[in-house]
C-alpha cells in the first residue's frame, strides 16, 4: 500500500518503542496484561522479512497493546499500548 504524503507535513516521532524476543514479549502480554490477540494482518519490510502487525486487548482491565512482530528476528515490539478503549462497529456490519 502507497501512501502520497506532501513533504512539508511529514516529520519523524521518537516514540516510547519496547522490543524482544517474541516468546517473551508476547507471553507477557498473555500473563502480564490477560490481553488476548484480537487482530492481526501480515506484511513485509523494506528488506522482503516478515512483519505480523498484531492488537491485544483485556476487555475486563481495559489494556491493550499494538505490536509489530519480525519473523525472522523472531523479535516483537509493543509500538503503542494504553489503558482505556472503546469499541466501535464498523459501518454496515450488523451485531
């Protein structure tokens, strides 16, 4: 997917990125947070590896986590998380 960005809005974020060993990274969310996988959707880097994008989320607790997972490093990073969420159904889907 191709995004057209014009130059003049687009800037680098140092953001508060937290990576390891899959294994690890993702049983702690599993332990840690109770949060389950609820979406998850393949692609590629720049470099042809590949990247399962993936969000985690505790109904209960309310935490969630978005995390990026490199299979070949076999290394996972928590890009985002939070502790409050609200759901929202997607135009013409029915409950």
């Amino acid at each position: 997917m191709n995004f057209l960005l014009v130059a003049a809005t687009v800037f680098e974020l140092q953001l508060p990125i937290i990576c390891g060993p899959s294994e690890n990274m993702l049983e702690g969310l599993r332990t840690e947070y109770q949060e389950q996988i609820v979406f998850m959707s393949p692609s590629e880097n720049e470099i042809g590896e590949d990247l399962t994008h993936s969000f985690w989320m505790n109904p209960q607790t309310q935490t969630w986590s978005f995390v990026v997972t490199n299979k070949q490093k076999e290394t996972s990073c928590v890009i985002a998380s939070g502790d409050k969420f609200q759901l929202f159904q997607p135009q013409g889907t029915q409950t």
